[in-house]
C-alpha cells in the first residue's frame, strides 16, 4: 500500500485530486470559485458520505461521527487538518 502523505499541504492535494477523480465519476462539474468545499465538487450529501470512505481508505484513518460537523465537511483546510491530526 502507498504511504499516506502527513503533511498538510500533501494531504491537501491528494483531497482534491480523489474529490475531482470521483466527482468526474460521478458526472459531475468543479466549481472553483465556491467556498464550500462539499459545493465546489457539486457532493450530493450521499456523495459526502462516499468520499469521506474513499478518504478514510486512502488515508488510513477514521472519521468519528462527533466529529462530522458542517466545518469538517464543508472546509477543505479544516478536513486536510483532521486527517494530518489522525495520522499523528
């Protein structure tokens, strides 16, 4: 298995790369200029659900049900510090 990277900006990008990999699966459009992250990739909230296991696959890590609030999920910064937090 591919080491997961733990810097944030490393975690960042791979992020973005798996959320533009599966909303082009998905059919989906990017819309840059959101601030949401979730809207940016045009994530239905069963797609939030589905690249939130892609990303706990990826990344080895597990996200706790306390701690999907609308800032995690809607923050790209704040889910990359979630996920470098988890990797320790």
């Amino acid at each position: 298995m591919e080491r997961a990277p733990v810097n944030r900006d490393e975690v960042l990008q791979e992020i973005h790369q798996i959320a533009k990999e599966f909303a082009a699966s998905s059919g989906r459009t990017v819309n840059e200029n959101s601030q949401n992250f979730l809207d940016a990739y045009g994530f239905t909230s069963l797609d939030a659900l589905e690249f939130l296991l892609l990303l706990e696959e990826r990344f080895g890590v597990t996200f706790e049900d306390e701690d999907l609030t609308e800032d995690t999920l809607t923050s790209e910064d704040r889910l990359a510090e979630y996920v470098v937090e988890r990797l320790g």
